[in-house]
C-alpha cells in the first residue's frame, strides 16, 4: 500500500480537536482533494477507524483509505466544503419549519442506519460533528463525522448511557437550535445538561418563536428526561411533523392557526 506521503500531499489544516487533526490533501497520481484525519497512535485511534471504514450511508462521511506510520494513523475521507451544520445555524438564524425538518431527516436517516443496520451509537451528536458535502444550499447532503465515541449498542458503556436514546436526546437539542437559531450562553452542552437534570423550560427561551404544535410534541418527545419516553430513530422518521414539513415548500407558512403555539406556552419537558 505505501505510506501515506507516498500517496498523498499535505495541504492546509481544516481544523483540529482532542484526538487529532483535520487537513486537506491530494493524492498526487489524480490530483482528487480529500481530507485527512491525522490522528496520534498514543489516543488509540482503532475504534474510530474501525467504524468509520464500516458505516457506509449517503448521511456518513465516506472513508477512502488508511494508513499508519511510526507515530499517527491517517484516514483519508471524502472532503467536505459545506462547512458544518454549527456554521450554518449561526449565519441563518432560525430555521423555517421545512428547512428544519429537512435537515433532520438527513441525521435521522444516519441514526436510523446506525443504530438499526450497523447496530451502533454515535455517542457524540453535536451541530460541529455534522458537515455538508458542498456550499450549494440546493444540492448539499448533510454527513455525519466523528466516530470517536462511537459503540455497540449492546456495550455496557451504551447500555449504561442509554445507547441510542441518547443519541435522539442530541438530536433532539439539534432540533431547538435549528428552531430557536441562536445559541446565545444556551450552548448545545448546556441544553443537554438542562435535559438531563430535568430542568429544560421552554419558557427559557428570550424571544419569542412560532412553533407547530406538531414540531412542539416532536421535540417535547426527543428531549424527555426519560430515555424510555423518547422516540427511536424510525419513530422520529415516521412522526407527522417530519413527514409533512419536508415536502413543504421553505416559502410556505408554518401551519395554520390552530397549529402554532409560541414555545413560551410549553411546558416543562419531562
């Protein structure tokens, strides 16, 4: 197979975290960019190469290849110059109710492929961990990176940590951001934390947003306190609000006014 730098050039540094860092490279006999996770043998990076070179969906980064010297592994992926889905909230504001529901149904169908194909959790399900493929709003596909805290759902660690519910409870906190569209000191971090000591309110919300009551009961669901109440992947795809609003036109408005509710009028989630 080679080395990496046999095969491969090192361009720019897209980013960088705890387990390694992410740059831009080129194989030299195509000239095909890709990007490539550098990651050092000391934070055995085994599990994460494992599964990301087995998940194999349209919504999961594609791996391309891997290769170890004396010090890192590298894994090669397909190059993602969409930014993250954390960028596009913070430029767009708050999502229309088909847009966001568009969005969703692309992390479900990863999750659902997760859990229910390859029978695993991502275990780390955050806005920064979600990338599009291309800038193009049109044309981008939502992909699912970082598999460093992934698991088996039968592992104790997932068991113990209520293997994919909790990954429904992340998405679930995707969901209020991509309607609620600014973080402000209410970081994702936060949210869950609020989540799971059972203390998240609508009524924090500072300003007011209309909501469906359709899009309401769906995060009410994916945000309980309780893993058992919230819903699986396949329940989250099947639920009304998610099966009409993606077929929406963006344009159209978010339901007639027997539907919406301001979140202010919600209560505690339970």
């Amino acid at each position: 197979m080679g080395s990496f730098y046999e095969k491969y050039e090192l361009l720019n540094e897209l980013g960088s975290g705890s387990m390694g860092s992410v740059d831009e490279c080129v194989e030299k006999e195509t000239q095909i960019h890709y990007a490539c996770k550098k990651i050092e043998l000391r934070l055995d990076p085994w599990n994460e190469l494992q599964w990301m070179k087995n998940l194999v969906h349209d919504n999961i980064v594609e791996v391309a290849g891997n290769y170890q010297d004396d010090k890192y592994v590298y894994i090669v992926m397909e190059l993602c110059r969409g930014g993250t889905l954390y960028d596009r909230i913070i430029q767009k504001g708050a999502y229309d109710e088909p847009s966001a529901a568009k969005v969703m149904h692309q992390i479900m169908n990863a999750l659902q492929y997760c859990h229910e194909t390859a029978g695993v959790c991502h275990g780390d399900g955050k806005p920064y961990n979600m990338m599009y493929n291309v800038d193009d709003d049109e044309d981008a596909v939502l992909k699912l990176i970082d598999f460093g805290y992934t698991a088996k759902v039968t592992d104790a660690f997932s068991i113990m940590n209520d293997g994919p519910r909790v990954d429904v409870r992340d998405a679930g906190v995707i969901l209020y951001s991509l309607l609620y569209g600014e973080y402000t000191d209410r970081t994702p971090i936060e949210l869950k934390r609020r989540v799971t000591e059972g203390t998240f309110d609508l009524y924090l919300m500072e300003k007011p947003i209309l909501i469906s009551q359709e899009a309401k009961d769906l995060l009410v669901k994916m945000m309980s306190e309780d893993p058992n109440n919230r819903p699986t992947a396949s329940q989250v795809l099947d639920h009304p609000w998610i099966k009409t609003r993606i077929h929406d036109d963006d344009s159209s408005p978010q339901g007639d006014s027997s539907e919406i509710t301001r979140c202010g009028e919600c209560c505690r989630i339970l």
